[in-house]
C-alpha cells in the first residue's frame, strides 16, 4: 500500500496491508497509526475546509488549540503551527474536563483533539462533554476519537466511583472505592490502557450514547466514516471513526475578549520539568492489552 503520511508528510510505498491498522504504527518516519492521522484529517477540514498535511498547514498563532494528553509527535507540529496547549491529567499543565472550566479558559479554544480519553474520565461522562463545550469558542471543534462499539449501551465499570484509589499489590491493583453513602467497594482486575493510575478504563463507550450525550452538551456533529486512502486512511472491522463535533456559532461567547492568554499561560506550565512516573512491568502491560482487546470485540 502506498500513501503520503499527513503527520510528516513522508511518502511511504510498499506498507503491508496487515499493519495499516487503528493502533498499529505504519508510517516508518513518525510512526503514525490510522487513528492519529484520522485525527489530522478531521483537524484540516474543520479549520480549512480541505484535507492536507499537517506540515502544511499555514502557521498562524492567532488559532488557538488544546489536546488532551495528544500524541507528541503531532502535538510537536500543532504546537509550531498554533497557539496549542496539550494537557494532561496527571502533571502540568493539568486540565480535567470532568471538572467545571476554569473562568479564565471558558470559551479560550479554536480546537481541541481528544483521542481515546473519554473512556477514562470519571464518571458521570455527561460532564466532559460539557466541560469541552465550555472550553471551546462559538464556532470552535473538537476532533474526538474513542474506541466505541455498535452497542446499545455503554458499559459503565464503576457506575458509582466517587471517591477512589488505585492501589498496587505486586503485579496487581484494584480499584477501592468509598461510595457516595459512605460504603467500601473493592474491584477486582481494573483494566488499563497502556499502565497503571490515571489510564484506568472507567467505560467501555457505545456510539448511540455519544451521540447523546453530545446533543445534550449543545453540540453539532458529524460521524467521519469514510476512508482517505492517499493518507492511509483504511478502516478494517474496527467499529469506531473519528468524531467531528462543531460548538454553534450562534452560542453566546463565554468570553467576549477574544484573547489566546489563557492558553499561553498553559503552555508556560508545561515547560517545566515533569515529575517522574513509576514504570509498569511488561506483565501488567500485557494483561491490560489482552483485557483491552477482549473488551472491544466481545459482547457485554
């Protein structure tokens, strides 16, 4: 298969078939996956309103963007192009859209991308898709990528997390949660999505409920079903596309003051030294992926 990468824009011929996958890197120069250059396809016709490459799009700082825990390799690039934040969970800058905004961040994003992150906020889910709302500017997208299924329902792991920790015993950890009532409950083989503490998969999500719950967040949306072949862009059996979803832009602006310094104060954060993070043996690794894998393709 031959296609140019609309990560880095190499030119790649001869990639086996096999590896063009969701999650499997097949770009040789940044690695790239289908997903993330999903991702970058959905990104340029939000903004431009046409499909190319990341590397050409016009820099412009003026734009302003926010990832949730993005990819480096693409995250490096938007943050030449924009005035782009990527923010995390666990260390600076920290941004939790579960959480209410911010005042100073309320309607301070052109864009903003989350991949595979909703199946790990807490619950109840409803509040992320708000929190994004608030985030973004009348006008503004979100590019949203999660690995949904066709199902009914979503499948919620700890319906009633409240107030809970992660807590390790050798190779092993479950999840020990004091309910709202004030009761303990111990779960047992939590799965994570790569390692342990702040990549616990909380759901596994349904395409249905998204779609809800972006109407009741006040969203416009689009399901991006079809391939892009030329960026490598072929869905397999994977049941789940990207997201594109458009804050209107008749929605009164939370903040009037068009000013992108919320955002560069976020991005003065993140240049400070990160904390280390506890490295997870090749077991643990192993089990979440096998658990992963058995979440997606089997049957609730």
């Amino acid at each position: 298969m031959d296609f140019v990468c609309n990560v880095c824009a190499a030119e790649v011929t001869g990639c086996p078939e096999a590896i063009v996958d969701r999650d499997v890197p097949s770009c040789p120069k940044c690695y790239s996956t289908i997903r993330f250059r999903g991702v970058i396809h959905v990104l340029s016709r939000a903004l431009y309103g046409r499909s190319m490459p990341l590397p050409s799009f016009p820099a412009d700082k003026t734009i302003a963007g926010l990832g949730l825990s993005d990819w480096e390799n693409y995250a490096d690039l938007l943050a030449e192009k924009f005035t782009y934040a990527n923010t995390f969970f666990h260390t600076e800058p920290f941004l939790d859209v579960s959480k209410p905004v911010p005042a100073e961040l309320r309607s301070s994003a052109d864009f903003l991308i989350s991949t595979d992150v909703f199946e790990h906020v807490a619950p109840p889910i409803r509040n992320a898709f708000h929190g994004v709302f608030d985030l973004l500017r009348p006008g503004g997208h979100m590019i949203l990528t999660a690995p949904f299924s066709r199902h009914a329902t979503t499948l919620e792991h700890y319906p009633k997390l409240h107030d809970y920790r992660i807590v390790q015993f050798g190779d092993d950890y479950v999840v020990l949660n004091r309910t709202a009532d004030g009761k303990y409950v111990v779960h047992e083989n939590p799965v994570f999505h790569g390692g342990p503490g702040t990549t616990l998969e909380m759901r596994i999500l349904c395409l249905n409920d998204i779609m809800e719950d972006l109407k009741a967040a006040g969203f416009e949306f689009e399901v991006v079903e079809g391939n892009v072949p030329e960026w490598g862009i072929v869905y397999k059996d994977q049941p789940d596309r990207p997201i594109l979803a458009k804050k209107p832009m008749g929605v009164r602006d939370l903040s009037p003051e068009r000013s992108n310094a919320a955002i560069e104060r976020l991005i003065a954060r993140a240049r400070k030294p990160a904390p280390d993070v506890p490295r997870t043996s090749w077991r643990t690794r192993l089990r979440s992926r096998l658990a992963r894998i058995a979440n997606r393709f089997l049957p609730p």
